[in-house]
C-alpha cells in the first residue's frame, strides 16, 4: 500500500484516489524569469519519480503543471530587455522543456500559462468578492485572512491575530508578515495589465494556481506538489481562495520536497549560489548523473549539492551500465533458472516496499544494486544462465522505467554529443587529460566514437 507524507496532517498516509484507479495531480511550475537552475530542477524530478511511480503502480495520472508567464521579475526583466511579456515568457518556456527533456522529465499532460487563464481568475475572484472574502484598495483586490479560519491549517501557524486590513502586495512573503493578500493588482503605469470586469490590472500569483488547477483537475483533487517554499504563503493562500469560492476541500495531499542545499544554504538565484542545467552539462557532467544525484536522496531530506557526487552519481550509473552490457553477453531466449526468477520476484517487492514508503528511492536503489551484486556472484560461480540474464536485464529496464537514469545510444542526443565533445576539448585545454579520457570513454559506452582528425574532432555512432 503507497503511503505519502502529507504536509497537511504532517504525516505518512495511506494514498487513495478520489476516483478508483485515476489520479489527479497538480504541481507548480517555474516562474519563466530566466533559466530555472538545478534546485529547481530537484523538486521537478522528484515529480517526475512520483508521477511514473504512480503510473508503475497502474493508476492512470492527469499531470497538469502551470507556467507562471506573468509576474513582478518576468514583467521587470522583459521590459529591462525589450521585448513583449510573451516573447520573454516564451524563450524561457522553451528552455525549461528543453531542460525537463534533457534530464527524462516526462512531461505533464497539460502545461497551461497563466496569461491564457485570465478570464478564469477573474470569475474566481468575482466569486470570493460576492461571498465577502475580499476588499478593495486603491484598485488593487485583497483577500482578507480573517474571514477563513482554516487559515494557517498547512503551515501549522496561528494567525488569529493577524490584523484584518493590513495589506500585503508583494507575492513572496514569510509567515511573519501573513497579511490579506492580494489577489488583482491594480494598473500601474509601464506594466502588462488585462482590461476585465473586475477592473484593469494583472493577477497576483496565488490565484493563477487555484485557477488552474480546479479547472483542469475539479474543485477537489487528490495531489498538489512543489517545493517546501511554496507551503507558506503560496499554498496556504491557495487553499484559502479555493475553499472558500467552493466551500469544499480542495487537495487531499500536499507533499513538498526539501531544498537543494549548497554549503548549507538554499540553492537560490538570489544567493548567486546556482547551476543551470546547461552550466553542469559543459562542464562534462551527464543528464543522467545530474538526474541520478537529484533523485538518489529521499525527497524529504535536504540534499547536499557537491562536484563529488555527482562523480558518485556518475560510477553509480556505470556500474548498471557495465553490468547491463555483461548481461547482454549471455542474454539468450530461454526460459530463467527458478531460484533466479523467484529472486527477481523479491527484489522487485523489495523495491515497491521502499517506494510505498512515502517514495523511499534511495532505499529502492539500494535494493537494486543489491540486485545486480547478487546476480554478479551468479556469474562467477557460472550460475548465471542465458535466460537469467534476460530476465536481469528486463528487470532493469523495468525499474528505469521509474527512475529514468539509463539511456541507449539512440537517445544521446547529437546536441549532448556536441557537449560532451567540448567539455572533452576544454578538460585537454587544461592538461586535464584522465577528465578528457573519462569523458570519452563515456561516449563510447554509449555507442559514440571519437576521431580527432586535424579539422578537429569527428564523430560518429557504433553499434
Ligand atoms: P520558481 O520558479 O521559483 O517558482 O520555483 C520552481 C520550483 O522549484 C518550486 O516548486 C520551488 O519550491 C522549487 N525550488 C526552488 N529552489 C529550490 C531548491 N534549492 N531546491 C529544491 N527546490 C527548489
Ligand atoms: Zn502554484
């Protein structure tokens, strides 16, 4: 039985879908301000994992993930540049896809924006306006806290003497500073507004979330995700405006991933303390190393960012690797040894009893490296038989299926290559000649060769 920590009774909990066997789920997406960095990036695999978990166990998922395209910094930063709001958003959009791509993301069945949604928000708003929710300043719509007592019910704070009337504008704020939200944001001058019924202006960001997600998912639905940032205020207030324009409850489980830390710190823009994606990949590291190191810590646990281990990461897939490509020296068609089936039997409850556990993947990697030691020690006490190792290399795909950390040569993409090629060129340029070796033995286990020819270096795909 699936259990997931929920953040609403701060506790594991039994996982049951509000419809049999389909799972409605919702997950916050970037903010398109500029490239997201690999913190994000954490939280994003870890909805990925839980995603194709859920599909492994047989539910049929509805994944819908919102762009948030309209904001403070993606209204500043288009305007510093000078281009339009949707030009901007666009570029960064398409980076962001191109990123989940490269690091296996599977991705969500919907990814609506915000800015194709106002007129949803604007009705949600008219509705909180006409139940009493809400007030109005100086053009702008507030939501006043004190009228939900359910206010505080995610984030485990008292906020019965917060004052009612005192105004917050700004999206990102503590639990300190819990005042009434904004939920329009009256013109300003030089700003991106929309001319609508409930007056000129621009949504604040909680209402985008309730917006889209109850139109695509319904007024109930089971799972919302993002990272724990994102419990106080954005998903306190979102559970504020959706129960009280629906009088119902809104998510049944709310589960949020811990940081990415760096030194201690919150892998930020604003810390300066990052890597894009991109960032990591020229410097040689693999997507699939990235994605391995992301998703190798239980996801309620900080994860120290290091060079290390990615390199960690990086021998982790090897050995997989390497014990794939044994495999497949003997994989013959034929019918598995019976100890050996019944012991894939096991390990593969195994590694559901650590994934049931409130997604436990780094007890579930534990138990297949256990696996392919197991199935080594067969091999050298020539016990590992031609359908044995068909069967262990079935399995493995089966569990990649969840994990998504090994790739065929046919998938390396010639974009990756051409990366790869350079990091290669750039460890040479600095006399680091085993980091240009390592990089292009790695290509070579993944069907790529390397010429250096006096144009410089050629390459071409072996079978
Ligand atoms: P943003 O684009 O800022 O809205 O963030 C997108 C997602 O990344 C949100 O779910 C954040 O909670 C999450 N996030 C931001 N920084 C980190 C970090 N250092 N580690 C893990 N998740 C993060
Ligand atoms: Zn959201």
């Amino acid at each position: 039985m699936l259990k997931l920590h929920n953040t609403l009774g701060n506790k594991d909990e039994e996982f049951h879908p509000l419809e049999e066997g389909v799972v409605r789920f919702y997950t916050c997406g970037p903010t398109v301000y500029d490239y997201a960095h690999i913190g994000n990036f954490r939280t994003f695999v870890f909805q990925d994992i839980l995603c194709r978990y859920l599909r492994y166990r047989n539910y049929k998922v509805i994944h819908v993930m919102n762009i948030t395209d309209v904001d403070d910094k993606t209204i500043q930063n288009a305007r510093a540049q000078g281009m339009t709001l949707k030009d901007y958003t666009t570029k960064y959009t398409e980076a962001f896809l191109q990123d989940c791509k490269t690091l296996r993301i599977q991705l969500p069945d919907l990814l609506p924006r915000a800015t194709d949604h106002i007129p949803e928000m604007v009705a949600l708003i008219e509705t909180l306006e006409k139940k009493g929710y809400t007030y109005r300043k100086d053009g702008s719509i507030y939501f006043s806290i004190s009228h939900f007592p359910g206010y505080g019910k995610l984030s485990k704070a008292d906020f019965s003497g917060a004052q009612s009337g005192t105004r917050i504008d700004t999206d990102k704020y503590d639990k300190e500073n819990a005042r009434d939200f904004v939920l329009w944001k009256a013109r300003k001058e030089g700003e991106d507004f929309w001319e609508t019924e409930i007056g000129p202006g621009r949504p604040g960001w909680h209402i985008e979330c309730s917006a889209m997600s109850m139109k695509y998912l319904g007024e109930t639905f089971d799972i919302h995700c993002g990272g724990v940032d994102l419990v106080f205020p954005h998903h306190e207030n979102e559970i504020a405006q959706s129960e009280c324009a629906t009088g119902k409850p809104f998510v049944r489980y709310w589960i949020h991933p811990e940081f990415l830390i760096v030194e201690g710190e919150k892998m930020s823009k604003s810390l300066g303390n990052y890597f894009t994606l991109k960032d990591l990949l020229s410097q040689g590291y693999s997507p699939e190393a990235i994605r391995y190191l992301l998703l190798s810590v239980h996801y309620r646990k900080q994860l120290n960012f290091t060079k290390d281990g990615l390199h960690q990461a990086q021998s982790s897939i090897q050995r997989l690797e390497d014990f794939i490509l044994r495999a497949k020296e003997i994989a013959k068609p034929e019918e598995p040894s019976p100890d050996f089936n019944a012991e894939v039997q096991a390990v593969r409850e195994h590694f559901t009893d650590a994934m049931d556990a409130d997604l436990n993947t780094s007890a579930a990697l534990a138990v297949i490296f256990d696996f392919v030691r197991f199935a080594y020690q067969k091999d050298s006490q020539k016990a590992f038989s031609g359908g044995d190792a068909q069967v262990a290399i079935d399995f493995l795909k089966e569990m990649d299926g969840v994990f998504g950390i090994l790739r065929t040569q046919s998938e390396l993409l010639d974009e990756e290559i051409a990366q790869q090629i350079e990091a290669r060129q750039d460890a040479r340029r600095r006399r680091d000649f085993a980091e240009a070796d390592r990089i292009r033995q790695w290509l070579l286990s993944k069907g790529i060769q390397l010429e250096d020819t006096r144009e410089g270096v050629r390459w071409k795909r072996i079978s």
